[in-house]
C-alpha cells in the first residue's frame, strides 16, 4: 500500500478501519523502510481489495490517506536467479491467448531496469503488449528483497482513479 510520505501511519489506521469494516480482523501492518510504502499482510487480500474498491466507490470522502494498494503474490531475496524462479512459476495464470507486459518499481536495486526486463521477458513464453496487456508481471523491489506479482491492471487499486470515477 501506498500512502503520502509523512502520512503512513494515518494511512494504516484507515486500511485497518476499512478491513474491520469489511469483516477481516487479521491485518499485519509494518512501515517499509522506504517513505510512502507500507507493507499490509491480510488473511483475505482479494476481499479486502474487492471491499475497498467499493467503499471507495460509495464513501469516497473517507477514504484520504491510501493512494494505492498493490497485491503482491511472492516476496524473493533480490537475486536475479530468485525473481526469475518466482515469475516462471507465477507465469502459468497467464494464459496462452493473453499479453503480458512487465513493470518494475526499484527501489535501491543493484540491476538495471534493462537487465532484469531481459531476464523475465524470457521467462515468460507469452506476447507483449505494452499498450494493453491482459497481464502485469510485477517487480517491486525493495533493496534486499523484492515483490513480485502477476496481475490483471484492474488488480491494482488506485484511490484517485476511483474518486475520479464517481
């Protein structure tokens, strides 16, 4: 999840509300190291986003601290080799006629951008799409660690899109 920098604490208190509100009473929240970045562990993580999306969309002044909340599948240590293993075995949810694009949000990384989008490209026997994908390949990294995801668009939850929305 993301917050404003200097606001995470308020942000946590808000996505703890909004989960109590949705019936999920095991959330683990811990500050990240890195400003604005808050890492949530839920018992129900679609639920909650499913239930957030929609609170949004009906009690959109309540929600003013989350900016966005991201699902990610796997955490890895930050090897080439770890990211790689965890995209190939996330990759099997893309299906055979989809596309696929991979997006990668470094913090503190000790590859390149192009490094990496190489070796994942190639761990992902499927058509690119940069434009419209049917699928995001998602690499949140972290210095030591890293996030990783395979994800429709729609699975990422942005709180200003949806207040535009209504």
């Amino acid at each position: 999840m993301t917050s404003a920098k200097g606001l995470e604490a308020k942000a946590s208190a808000e996505l703890k509300e909004i989960a109590l509100l949705s019936g999920i009473r095991k959330v683990v929240i811990d500050r990240s190291a890195y400003d604005g970045i808050i890492e949530v562990d839920v018992e129900n993580p679609k639920a909650l986003m499913s239930f957030l999306t929609d609170f949004v969309r009906t009690e959109p002044f309540r929600v003013r601290y989350i900016l966005r909340v991201i699902p990610i599948d796997r955490v890895v240590d930050t090897k080439e080799e770890e990211i790689v293993k965890a995209v190939k075995e996330l990759a099997s949810t893309i299906g055979p006629g989809e596309t696929f694009r991979i997006t990668i949000e470094a913090r503190d990384s000790p590859y390149s951008d192009k490094e990496l989008i190489d070796a994942l490209a190639d761990a992902v026997d499927r058509k690119v799409s940069l434009d419209s994908p049917d699928k995001i390949v998602l690499l949140e990294i972290f210095g030591e660690y890293s996030g990783v995801s395979v994800i429709s668009p729609t699975d990422i939850v942005s709180i200003q899109k949806l207040k535009r929305a209504v």
